[in-house]
C-alpha cells in the first residue's frame, strides 16, 4: 500500500488498526502481504493506507461501504487465523477502532 486511497465522496467507514510489533517477523511480512490482498477482494473495501515506523508502531486504515462489510472482513476466516496470530505471536500491543 504506497498511495493514498481513493474513496467515494461520504458516506463510508474507517477502521484503525493501531499495532505495535515485535522485533522478529515470524512470518508476518508474508501474512500481512497476504492479508492486504485478501481483504481489497472484500465485498465492500474500498481502500487502505498503512505505514509502519522503525521502532515497530504501525497504523493501517481500511475503507469501507458499510458497518456489515466490516464485520463480514473482520469474520474471515483466514482473517480471524491471522488475528490469532497477531496477538499470540506478533504484537506487543494493538487496537482496532471503526
């Protein structure tokens, strides 16, 4: 995700997802490539921006038509896998908010 992404005029739906990540991937440079693809087939996405500093704290904001779209991503199964592994393995800390 290297640009800023184009969105409809309102309204929409933001979720901030607001992570702080460990020293050692783990394999999280695959999943989250992985992932970013998964959910831009999304019914209802309509666009990211992520950016993640050196010292391991990131912001991912995704776009979307609606709430419903929102929970249908968030109940992915192969999006939940990777949820479990961002708290188990890859996060010191994290929040989401819509």
């Amino acid at each position: 995700m290297d640009s800023i992404a184009k969105t409809p005029q309102p309204p929409y739906y933001a979720v901030i997802f607001t992570s702080v990540k460990g020293p050692e991937d783990k394999g999280y440079a695959n999943m989250a490539e992985h992932i970013a693809a998964l959910g831009a087939e999304q019914q209802g996405f309509l666009g990211a921006e992520s950016v993640r500093e050196a010292n391991g704290v990131g912001i991912t904001v995704s776009y979307w038509t609606s709430l419903e779209a929102i929970a249908a991503w968030k109940n992915n199964e192969q999006h939940q896998k990777a949820q479990k592994l961002g708290a188990d393995v890859w996060y010191d800390s994290f929040a989401t908010r819509v």
